[in-house]
C-alpha cells in the first residue's frame, strides 16, 4: 500500500498570527491552572476529580475570568481532557 504525504504551507498576516499566539498563552495558561485547582480539591476532600470535573472547571472559569474567554469552550474541554 503506498502512503502519500502532503505539505501545506500556512501563510498568515501579523494579525492572524498574534490572535492565534494569544489563543496558545491562554490555553497554556489554563493548562497550568489545572493542577492547581486539582490539587486544592484533593485537600478539601481527599478525592481527585473527574473527566467531567475538570470539563466543568475549565468552562467556569472560561466564563468567569475575562482572559479565558478567548478560548472556544470546545478548546478549554480539549485542554481538560488532556490534563486528565
């Protein structure tokens, strides 16, 4: 079986570029919030959370905290899921 491979190459403007570096740091920082909050909800109960768990935190605080709502809130479920 031949396997073909394709190059694309992706040419952006300065705007489109920074929006999507933004988008990056925010889901970066999100990513690191995780754990943390993780951590604070295994000292008050003494369990760790769930997929879900995390799905509802990432998209709290993507409600609540004006930074995170750059992020899509697929984007910040896909984030939770990979921390899991």
């Amino acid at each position: 079986m031949r396997v073909r491979a394709y190059r694309y190459s992706a040419y952006t403007s300065k705007t489109v570029a920074g929006v999507l570096r933004t988008r990056l740091e925010v889901a970066c920082k999100l990513y690191n919030t995780l754990p943390h909050a993780e951590q604070e909800e295994y000292e008050r109960n003494k369990h760790s959370m769930s997929e879900a768990g995390l799905w509802r935190l990432a998209l709290d605080l993507g409600r609540r905290d004006p930074e995170f709502q750059a992020l899509h809130s697929q984007v910040a479920q896909q984030v939770a899921e990979r921390f899991y």
